[in-house]
C-alpha cells in the first residue's frame, strides 16, 4: 500500500478488504469483497435475496467475522476492539420486533447508552430527546409489543440513534412498511448526519436517500458507483434480478388512465 | 395484535396500586412463605389470613371475578394433589388414623394455602404493570438469568402468540376434510414450526443485543422511589401476619 493509499484509508469511515465469509455448512456467502466509505456518506447496497446483504452488515460491528479486514474509522474488527467498535457502529435490523427486547420503548432506547456505561441521567435526557426528534413523545412507558410495525420500526431507529454511532447500517429498512412511512425514512436517513450504509431490494427508495450504490450479487461486489450511474444501468440491473422499470412502466399506466 | 390479558387491570388506580413495586413484591414474598409454612391444621388463622387477603383484594379494586378464574384454572390441580395425598399414603404402606385432623384439616390447609399463594401472586401481577414489576426485581438483585428470561418471555410471548394463531389460520384456510396423517401430526407440525421460528428470533435477538454492546448485564433504567409509607405498609402487613402466625 502507497503512502497517498494509507492516507486515504485513514480518511474513510468503513473500509472492507477483500473479505470471505462461509455459514457453517460452508458455501460461500462473501466473496473477496472490498468496499470504502467516507465519513458522512449514504451508501446504499443493493442486491437480490441471499447476495450475501445482510451477512456483510453483520461484519460491520464484529458479530461475524470472516477472513479479510474490515475497519471502522481506522479501527479494526476484532474482538479486543469489539467495545468501540460497536460504540462507532449502530444496525438496525430489518424485523424490529427482533431489535426491540426489551418490555419497554424507554428502557429499550436507553440499554445501548446504560451498556456502554452512561451516567442515568444524562442517558434519560438521550432518550427524551431522540424520542422527540423521531416524533416518540410520549411513547417512554408504552410497551413495544402495543405498538404498530411503523412506530416500531422508529423505536429501533431510536434504539440506535440514541447512540450517536459513527455509522447506521439499515437493514432493509423500507420491507414492510407503508408508502407514508417510506417517504418519512427516507426524510430521516437524508437528515442523519451520520454515515449511513442502507441494505435493500427496494431500489427506488435507496436511490432517493444514497448518493452511492453497491450492487451485490451472489456474495461479490459486481458494480459500484453513483446513483445514476448504477440506477440508469439497467442492462446491469436486469442480470441481477433487480430491474425496476416495470415500476416505470406502472406509473406511466396510470398516468395514462388518469 | 394487541395482548393485554397480562396487563389488564395494572392501570387502576388504587391504594394497592400506589404501592412501591418493592414493597409489593417482598410483602408477597413474606406472605407466601408465612402463610404455606403455618403447621396449625386449625381453621381459624387461615380464617384471618383469608380477612386481610379480601380487604386487600377489595382495596384493589380489581374485579372479584379476575380473581375467581384464576381459581377456577388451578381448582383441578389442587383438588387432585388433596384428593391423591392420601391414596398415595395408603398405596406406600403408612399407617393414616382416620380422625377430623387427617380427613379433613390437612387436605383444607392444602387447599387453603395453594389457594392463598394463587390469590396473593394474583393480588401482585393484577395490581403492577409486568415489566415494572420485572425492573423492580432486577433493583432487588433477583438473579439476573431469570430476570432476563422473564423479561426476554414477557417481551415474546405475545409475537409467538401471534405466530401460532397466524400458523394456525394459515393451516385452516387450506384444510378441507381430515388431513393425511391425522390432525394430531399436524398440530405437532404447526408446534415445531412455532419452535424452529422461535429458535431463530432468539439468534437474531442475542445478535442485536451484542450490537448494542451487551456483556451479560441487563442495566436497569427504571427508577422508584421507596416512600416512608410503602415501607410501613410494607412492615405493618408482615407484623400482621407473623402476629397470627403466632411468631411475634
């Protein structure tokens, strides 16, 4: 590695080398894949089901490791850094009721905080705060399984923002929820100062809140680049299952009909 | 869906109710380990235990009837424990002297006491939302393994709840006539499959604690505060019953 290369490694927020991953029955899920991200950049990662997305988040805070590097902020992924690493990095899964374990919103917002040994009240304050800032007011003593799957899906956000992370990785954040809701997640992750690596099939509303794409296909990197880029490749998109212009074609329908 | 069968009556607003969780939960404690620990066989201080037990109940204002379903559900339990009891005397060969006291002061106390136990756990969970009372035993120190799977329980039970009626509807809709291997094979199908999406959850769940920097500990964020009214509730009701107990 060059000098003016080390600099820039030192510059990017994530920074992935030529990682392998195997599950147990050991075929293989990550293949030899290599991604950088500056800090405060929106990357999104789009792929068919089983192109190995939601593995590779995994990798980000150390709960799977595989061979090859992945840093944070210059800090490696290890388990002696594990502490940091997940201090620096928040996931938020795709299912929240598989985020939300605890009986409460307000006790589930502050566990991150209390965990990482924050003092009681300032982590009250914390949560309050990102409760309001997620339009939760009120929501402290409810208890998670009342709620509907939109304002879960807030409390898990809440849950990792809470936090102030380096870096939000999202889970096909957009499966499952409304058009309404869409829109106001996509207002949400554009607004987050952090930076923010969104896994989805849902290529639209990615496109609307990344201004990178990674396309993954069959656990290998196969593309990346700008959002226009990679959006206006359809031969590229069509050969991995994730062409959208039917879409396209839908709403030109209707506005026909109309 | 919404579950709040457990909940139900926690919001009421009541003397009992107003009460610090702790307080509650050690004047349970001591009531069920003074009262099923009485080795009279006379009626009479059960007679007293049963009067502040309904004075409490009726201070709660929580519905008689709540508490008489309960009964209802472990009625056939305990009636089988009381009825059993002597048989399983006869059947090991001990010698039973049929007066009053073995036919019928030992079986009532039995009953009497799974009775009270069932009334005053009843008395606590009816009148404290579960997962205060749960953030108050992990204040008390209760061991944290079964702190967190009661907490990790109460959190689920409601999601694999609604699996199994979503499994079950699934199930439903495509039956028509008796299926091919019985329905029993496929209640142990649907059972199985509620078991194998559970087993999932809880990796998916152990994963999103540890990304939110769980180490073994459960940190507490609920606060109470222990007024000098709950603590002399919480003594003069232990006095009470340890006075009729004849212990004090």
């Amino acid at each position: 590695m060059t000098t003016e290369e080390k600099d820039t490694a030192r510059l990017l927020m994530v920074a992935i080398e030529h990682l392998h991953f195997a599950y147990n029955t050991g075929t293989p899920v990550l293949k030899d894949v290599s991604l950088a991200v500056r800090p405060g950049e929106k990357l999104g990662i789009i792929g068919p089901s089983g192109a190995g997305k939601s593995t590779l988040l995994l990798h980000l805070n150390g709960i799977l490791q595989g061979q090859g590097v992945v840093k944070i902020n210059g800090v490696e992924v290890e388990k002696r850094n594990f502490r940091e690493i997940r201090r620096q990095v928040g996931l938020v899964f795709q299912n929240p009721d598989d985020q939300l374990f605890n009986p409460t919103v307000e006790e589930d917002v502050a566990f991150g905080p209390l965990c990482a040994g924050g003092e009681s009240n300032d982590v009250s304050r914390r949560v309050t705060a990102v409760l309001k800032r997620l339009n939760l007011n009120g929501f402290e003593k409810k208890v998670s399984h009342h709620l509907s799957y939109g304002e879960r899906k807030r409390v898990a956000l809440a849950t990792v923002l809470v936090s102030n992370p380096g870096v939000i990785a999202f889970d096909e954040p957009f499966a499952n929820l409304d058009p309404a809701m869409v829109s106001q997640l996509i207002e949400i992750i554009i607004s987050l100062e952090s930076t923010v690596i969104v896994v989805s099939q849902s290529i639209l509303p990615v496109c609307a809140c990344c201004e990178r794409l990674a396309v993954l296909q069959k656990g290998e990197i196969v593309a990346v680049g700008n959002t226009e880029k990679i959006a206006a490749d359809r031969e590229l998109l069509k050969k991995c299952g994730l062409d959208y212009s039917f879409l396209c074609d839908i709403c030109r329908k209707i506005k026909v009909n109309h | 869906m919404y579950h709040g069968f457990l909940d139900k009556y926690a919001g009421l607003d009541s003397p009992v109710h107003r009460l610090d969780p702790r307080a509650k939960i050690s004047s349970a404690l001591a009531a069920l380990v003074i009262v099923t620990s009485e080795p009279r066989g006379d009626i009479i201080p059960y007679g007293l235990y049963y009067l502040i037990l309904a004075v409490i109940i009726l201070l709660s204002r929580v519905p008689l009837d709540y508490y008489l379903k309960r009964i209802l559900v472990v009625t056939p339990f305990v009636l089988a424990v009381v009825i059993l009891l002597p048989v399983s005397f006869i059947l090991t060969g001990q010698d039973i002297a049929l007066d009053i006291d073995t036919a019928v002061f030992q079986p009532l106390s039995i009953l009497l006491k799974a009775f009270w136990a069932l009334l005053v756990l009843t008395v606590l969970t009816s009148t404290e939302r579960m997962h205060t009372l749960l953030a108050a035993l992990r204040l008390m120190k209760s061991p944290t393994v079964l702190n967190v799977i009661l907490a990790l329980t109460y959190r689920y039970i409601f999601i694999l709840t609604d699996e199994t009626l979503r499994t079950g509807r699934a199930r439903e809709s495509r039956l028509t006539g008796r299926p091919s291997g019985g329905h029993l094979a496929l209640y142990g199908n649907q059972a199985a499959l509620v078991f194998i999406r559970s087993w999932e959850r809880s990796h998916l769940v152990y994963q999103a604690m540890l990304a939110r920097g769980f180490e073994g500990n459960f940190p507490v964020y609920r606060k109470f505060s222990f007024t000098l009214k709950d603590c002399l509730v919480m003594i003069g009701f232990i006095l009470i019953l340890l006075l009729i107990r004849g212990l004090v």
